[in-house]
C-alpha cells in the first residue's frame, strides 16, 4: 500500500479503484492459468513460418554425423521437464548471479548436445530473430530425433517461453536416478502429473544412447535386482566398467540395436538384461506388477510402444511453469537469459 500519503479525504475513491484493479488482475491471471491448454500447433506459423523445417534440417546433420546426437537430445528435453517444466532451464549456463543445472552431479560428465540447439538457435535468430523459444527448439528437436532414429513422429504443440532461472536444487530431487527403487522413481513422475503407464513407455527412450560405468556398476558387481546376464554379456560389462576407475566408460543400454529406436530395450529386460538397475526393476522388482506386464506388452508390440511413447512425449512436453509462461522470455542465446 505505497500511496499512503493521500489525504484521508481521497481514500474511498482510491480504495474503490485500487479494488477494481486487484479485480481486474486477479480475474487476468485466473484466466492466464484457465486458458490452459495454451500450448498450440500452429503457434509460430506467421511469425517463423520455417521453424520446423529448419530445427529438422539441423538435426538430420546432427545425428548423420553422429546417432548418439539422437540420443543427448531427447534426453535434455527430459532433464529440461522435469525441473520447473519444460522452460529451457536445462540450457542456461553458469554465471556470477545465475547457478545453471548442467553442474548439478546428476547432469555433470552426462549432459550434452547443448552445442547443436546452439547452432539451431543461430539459424532461427537470423531467420525470424527473437521469436522461437529455447524449451520449444529442444521439444521440436527432441520429437525429430527420435524420427531420424526410427522412432515415431508425433506433433508438437508450441508456445513455450524459456525460464529466467535454473533449479539447481530440484535435479536431484526430480530426477530419478539408476540406484533409485522402483516405486521412488513411479512417485517422481507421478509428481509431473505422469501416470505408470507413461514412465514405461519413456523410458523406453532408453533404446538409444549410453550409460556410464559409474550408473551400472553396482548392477553388475553387487546384487542390487536378479542378473541373469549371460557370462559373455556380464564380462563384457566388466572389462569397459572396472570394479574401480572407469566411471566414464560407457555403454549402450540397448545392447541389440543401440542406436536404433524400437522396442528392443524392453525386450532386453525380459531376460534380465538391462543395464541400468532401474531398467530393470521394470520387469524383476516385485512391486512391479503393473510395470512387468507394460515392459511385456511393449517387448512383443512395437506399435503399442510407438503410440503410447508419442503420447506420453506430448505429455512430458506438457509440464509447465506457469511462472516462467507469465514472466517467462524468449532466449536471444539459449545459454544466457536476456539482459
Ligand atoms: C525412468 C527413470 C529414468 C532413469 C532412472 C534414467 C536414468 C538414466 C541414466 C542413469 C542414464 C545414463 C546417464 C549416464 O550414465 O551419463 C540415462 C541415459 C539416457 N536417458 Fe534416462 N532415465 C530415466 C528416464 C528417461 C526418460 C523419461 C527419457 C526420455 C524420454 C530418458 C532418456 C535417456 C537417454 C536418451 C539416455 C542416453 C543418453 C546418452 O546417450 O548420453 N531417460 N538415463
Ligand atoms: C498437451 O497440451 C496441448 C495444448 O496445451 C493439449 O491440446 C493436449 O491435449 C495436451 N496433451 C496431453 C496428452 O496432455
Ligand atoms: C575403461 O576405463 C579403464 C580405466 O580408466 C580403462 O583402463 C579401460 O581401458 C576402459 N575400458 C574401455 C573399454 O574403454
């Protein structure tokens, strides 16, 4: 109440319009969150006409140059989610006044890919500056990079506005871990507003892409959750993940077509071979009724797995922080908020 100075003579009127202006704002912003869902399809369709053409063009260098490109995106747009929604907080780097998530130890020695939303950033500055949002680029890449490795197409509702903060604190607290148990891992997507059913289908993600020795070696020195890798597989395992050192070697959770999307990951979980402890928990845990018989359905039905993923992704694209979509920006250079 600043305008405290006004003579007592003048209050009814000010405090008549100072109601009127709280009604006013509060009716605006109850209608911001009821006009959920604001995401749309056709968002940028005058403003950046070619915003797809050019986020796939960019991808499709991406990962012919590399598959695991494929990989670190999808996976970035997950990260980037489930951390105070999909606002591009996951992009923002390290400053004097703002702590990035990238140093977060979950994130650390694991995230990449960063460099080629860069270089799609650059195209689309010059092309239609100022418009297209850094969390919008990762969902379009992301729903991209799954296609040019096999995987289904989906559309992708549009109109996300980039954070100005990064959630250092919440990567550990949202973002599951290998070590984590089964029903741990069910409540964190399930804070997402994520169902059983869409924790299955996504982390089906895990059918391209690496994990690091330092995520599978309890798996495959202890007994964290039944093994039945065959004597080849598991000294395989061990000779790229040493009981000691090697944190950083890597290797392909999908073991019969690494970079290939499809349901072979879920199939390498019916004989107990996943990588990730996890993973596996899907299928072995004995809280896992529901999640076992999803793991089935999907390792026999392709086409369940395509559909139920680009629903769940669409879903997953979804998460939203209604205060970076209120006091949210568009990002000039995805690494740094604008100044
Ligand atoms: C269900 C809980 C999940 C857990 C516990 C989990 C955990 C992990 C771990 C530990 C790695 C290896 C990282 C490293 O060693 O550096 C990984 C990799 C990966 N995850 Fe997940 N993840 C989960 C869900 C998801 C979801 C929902 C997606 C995307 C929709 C996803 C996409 C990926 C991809 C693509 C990789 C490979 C990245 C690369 O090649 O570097 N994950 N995940
Ligand atoms: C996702 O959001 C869009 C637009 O906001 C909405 O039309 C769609 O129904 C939502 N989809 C899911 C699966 O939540
Ligand atoms: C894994 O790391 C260890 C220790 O740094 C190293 O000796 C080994 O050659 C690596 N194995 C592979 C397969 O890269």
């Amino acid at each position: 109440m600043a305008p405290l100075s006004t003579t007592h003579h003048d209050q009814p009127k000010l405090s008549i319009l100072l109601h009127l202006v709280l009604l006013v704002f509060s009716v605006s912003s109850y209608c911001l969150c009821a006009a959920e869902p604001y995401l749309t399809l056709d968002y940028y369709k005058s403003a950046c006409p070619t915003v797809l053409e050019i986020v796939r063009k960019e991808m499709e260098c991406a990962v012919l140059s590399d598959p695991r490109n494929a990989a670190f995106i999808v996976r970035l747009h997950f990260h980037d989610c489930f951390v105070q929604g999909c606002d591009g907080s996951v992009l923002l780097d390290d400053t004097i006044d703002l702590q990035g998530e990238k140093e977060a130890s979950i994130n650390k020695n694991s995230l990449d890919g960063f460099r080629i939303i860069d270089r799609i950033k650059n195209k689309l500055e010059s092309d239609c500056p100022g418009i297209v949002s850094c969390a919008d680029i990762l969902t379009v890449a992301a729903r991209d990079a799954v296609i040019l490795v096999g995987g289904p197409y989906w559309d992708v509702p549009l109109g996300r506005k980039d954070s100005t903060t990064a959630g250092k604190e919440l990567v550990s607290t949202n973002i599951p871990t290998a070590e984590e148990g089964l029903l741990s891992i069910i409540s964190k997507f399930q804070y997402q507003d994520l169902s059983v059913t869409d924790m299955v289908a996504l982390s089906g993600a895990h059918t391209i892409g690496m994990a690091r020795c330092e995520n599978f070696r309890g798996r495959i020195y202890g007994n964290l959750e039944a093994t039945t890798f065959s004597e080849t597989y598991l000294s395989n395992l061990r000779s790229i993940c040493p009981a000691i050192g090697g944190d950083n070697n890597v290797t392909a959770m999908d073991y019969l077509t690494p970079y290939f999307f499809d349901n072979s990951f879920y199939q390498t979980l019916l004989k107990g071979g996943g990588v990730l402890n996890s993973d596996q928990e899907m299928y072995s845990s004995l809280f896992g009724i529901q999640t076992k018989e999803l793991v089935t359905k999907y390792a026999h039905d392709a086409i369940a797995f395509f559909e139920q993923f680009s629903d769940s992704m669409v879903k997953l694209g979804n998460i939203t922080n209604s205060d970076s979509f209120v006091n949210g920006e568009v990002r000039r250079n995805c690494r740094f908020v604008n100044t």
